[in-house]
C-alpha cells in the first residue's frame, strides 16, 4: 500500500517505479539510443508521469541499466504499464538488447524529495 504524505519542505506525493535491465556490453550503446528515441517519449506522454531518471553502469562485458520514473499515482502507473502495475512492460524491440526479461518492476513511495529543489536551479537549465 502507498501512502501519500503532504510534508512542510520537499513536499511530494509521488511513487517512484525501478526497473532493471541487462545488455551485453557491446550493444549498450545501440540499447541506450533505443531508450532515448522510444521509451523516453513514451514514459513522457503519460499524464501522470512527473520525470525519469535513466541509469547505466558497465561491469566487464555486461551493461546494467536502471530506469527510474516518478509518478502522482498508481492509476497514472496503470496507464503506461497496464492492469497490473507490478509487471514490467516491454518493447517489442528489447528483444534485440535484453539477456533477459526481469518479470516485475518495485515500486517505493517517496517520503521526502529535495533533488527536484537542485534541479531546477537555473545552473543545470543551460
């Protein structure tokens, strides 16, 4: 169960979902340039969505990439991932990058948040 706390500074209302996938080292890059033209758009034209945050990290010949999304509700999850929020969605074209397919993504609710305080100072806006 999430719940929503209202707090007096770094006020958020807002459930973070993580995804994790693996690529082998050598199509990281291609995998990388998929995300940006595709998932990205997708993610963002969800109402709902609130931002992402994409990782990546090399260890020897594999590629981790952790997706991290922020958003107001499940219902607004519900939207970009179907009935069942738990279960990852995937693209037709991660069959060409993925070693596997991770079945569930976690969901954690945000309690307190200041990054967004730091990002949007005008120093990271150039």
């Amino acid at each position: 169960m999430v719940l929503h706390l209202s707090l007096k500074k770094g006020d958020c209302e807002m459930i973070v979902r993580m995804w994790h996938g693996r690529t082998p080292k050598e199509k990281a890059g291609a995998y990388t340039e998929f995300l940006k033209s595709k998932a990205i758009p997708d993610y963002q034209s969800v109402e709902g969505n609130l931002g992402l945050t994409f990782l990546k990290r090399d260890e020897e010949e594999i590629t981790h990439f952790l997706l991290i999304t922020y958003w107001n509700s499940f219902e607004s999850i519900k939207k970009f991932a179907g009935s069942d929020p738990e279960v990852a969605k995937y693209y037709e074209e991660d069959e060409e990058f993925l070693l596997e397919k991770e079945l569930n993504v976690i969901h954690y609710e945000v309690f307190f948040d200041t990054a967004r305080d730091y990002l949007s100072l005008s120093d990271f806006n150039t």
